[in-house]
C-alpha cells in the first residue's frame, strides 16, 4: 500500500495512469461544486512541501521496481498538486527513472500567474488545465476561490505558460447547465480560449455526483451545441474510458470489499476511504463500475452522498 501514489488507473483524457497525489485530502485553491474529491477543508493559496519529496521518490523507485510501466505518470488526486513546493524535484526525479514514460500535470491553472510553478511544468509532456469561467461572478459560483483569487489572473497565467511551454496544453472547459452554459459566459470562455490557443480544448461534465446538490450532467447534445457556438476547429467532449473492467489494474476483490461494507450501512466515499485505505481516485473507480453494473445506488442526505446496495 501506497501513501503517494494510486492506481494504475483508467482516466478518459490519459488512459492508464499511475497518479501521483502531492497534496493531503483536501488542500486546494478551489471548492468546486462539482468535484468528486469531495468538499475542500484547506481552500488556500499557499505553496509549501505539503508532502515530502524524498518519501515520495521512495514510493516511486519502489513501485516501478514491482511494476510494468503506465501510459503515463500523472499528478492529480487530492488537490491542487501545484501548490506543493517540491514539484520540480519530483517532476525531474520521475523523468531520471522513467525517461520513456511521459509526465502528465493535472491543474486546475489558478497558480499559473507564479512563475516558479510556469517553470516547473514545462518540465512535463502534457499539462492539462481547467478552466470553467472567464467571468469573475461565474468563476466564483462554480469554482469558488481562495479569497483573493482572480479570473483575470488565471487567464493571463495560462496565456504566459502557452508562450513559454513547447509542450501539449489540453485545457478542459467543465459545462455545468445552469451555470456557465449561457451565451454571455460563452462567449467571454471562447474570447479566453482564443488568447491562451490551448492545443485542444476537452469538453466535460459531471461523471459522478457533485458537493451541491441539484447539479446536473450536460447532455451530448447540450456539449454540442457548445462546440457548434463557438465555431472553434480544436473543441472535443470527453469520452468515457473502455469498460474498467477489463484494465489491467482492476481488482475484482476491491469492488466485493466495497460492496461487503456498504451492506452492513450505507457509506459515504469518505467514510469508505477511511475504512478501506483506498486513494479516492482510485475508490471512485470501483464505484463508476458498481454503478454501471447497477448494485449500488447514491443518496443525498444531511451528511453527505451516501452509497447502498440497489434493491432489485
């Protein structure tokens, strides 16, 4: 069992990833109401060495010694993985020991305006930044920031690291109706997309429930008119991944694990974390399959989402 590292698991922008969490759950500098990590509980903006970075390259040297390689190495997981200091040791470290395998940097962009976190990732071969809003009261009802967290700075960040990174931007636009999917914040989204020219832009929505209730999934049909709106040549909505089922690192004995505990009581994917020992990324894999497969089911009450056998 792994302290830093989760998976190989299957994700619908990189396939078959090994993650890399340099954050504790939840240290972030957004709360976004659609995030399936969960509720942020540290909303900051302060860099530190949250997680050391010779415990992490200790984890990585062990794994890579006991395991095939991935399609890629990602930092992603509980948080905002820029916010921790010891970034570009690591970045470098993993590039040493696997030089063939390439470095993915899930972000959601906020910290992009520093340039001591621009020069860190042009270290990776795909960064991969969000980007929600392009308005201030937009950013802040669906991303709600750290206080003193701008758009307008988020935006020119991500337009400084396109000048000074060679490598792939796929930046990701998170359509939440309701929310960000009117013609005005549209508009405002595709001006921004025009001025940061990401390689691609990946169109998303929820996959899974979010922290607030009443949120609800864009259709296909909703994700494009979006595209047919903005008339742009580089837009895509993410697909689902093949069936997790039938990727490698999938663990048969996990998914009954999960469904032994929920059977005694409902739990929540905290509540399920904390008994199993399982990263969150890695629980909500599990569950998309036990969903799919139609034995559980989620119910929203007072303390949360919590997951219970579906009756038949």
């Amino acid at each position: 069992m792994y302290k830093y590292l989760f998976g190989p698991v299957p994700s619908r922008r990189l396939g078959v990833s090994l993650g890399v969490d340099l954050v504790p759950h939840k240290v972030c500098s957004l709360d976004c109401v659609y995030c399936e990590v969960g509720r942020t509980t540290d909303l900051t903006l302060e860099r530190r060495e949250y997680f050391p970075a010779d415990e992490i390259k200790s984890e990585l040297k062990s794994w890579f010694s006991r395991n095939p390689d991935p399609q890629y190495i990602t930092f992603s997981g509980s948080g905002e993985p820029t916010l921790n200091t010891a970034l570009p040791e690591i970045i470098r470290y993993i590039k040493k020991l696997r030089p063939a395998v390439p470095v993915a940097m899930l972000t959601n962009g906020t910290l992009l305006s520093d340039k001591n976190v621009r020069e860190a990732l042009l270290e990776c071969h795909i960064v991969l930044p969000s980007l929600d809003g392009a308005t201030q009261p937009v950013f802040e009802d669906i991303n709600r920031p750290a206080s003193g967290l701008k758009i307008e700075d988020c935006i020119e960040g991500l337009i400084h690291f396109r000048k000074e990174y060679s490598g792939e931007i796929r930046l990701e636009v998170f359509i939440l109706p309701g929310y960000n999917d009117g013609e005005w914040e549209l508009t405002a989204l595709k001006k921004a997309i025009l001025k940061i020219q990401p390689d691609s832009v990946q169109l998303n929505s929820l996959d899974r429930p979010g922290v607030l209730p009443g949120l609800r999934k864009a259709s296909t049909e909703e994700l494009e008119k979006v595209i047919s709106f903005w008339k742009l040549d580089n837009v895509e909505i993410i697909s689902k991944p093949a069936d997790r089922k039938n990727v490698p690192s999938y663990k048969s004995e996990a998914g009954k694990t999960i469904l032994d505990t929920i059977s005694r009581r409902p739990c929540t994917s905290d509540d399920l974390r904390e008994i199993l020992g399982i990263h969150v990324n890695e629980l909500n894999k599990y569950l998309d399959v036990l969903e799919s497969d139609g034995q559980i089911e989620s119910v929203r009450e007072e303390r949360g989402l919590f997951y219970k056998l579906k009756k038949r």
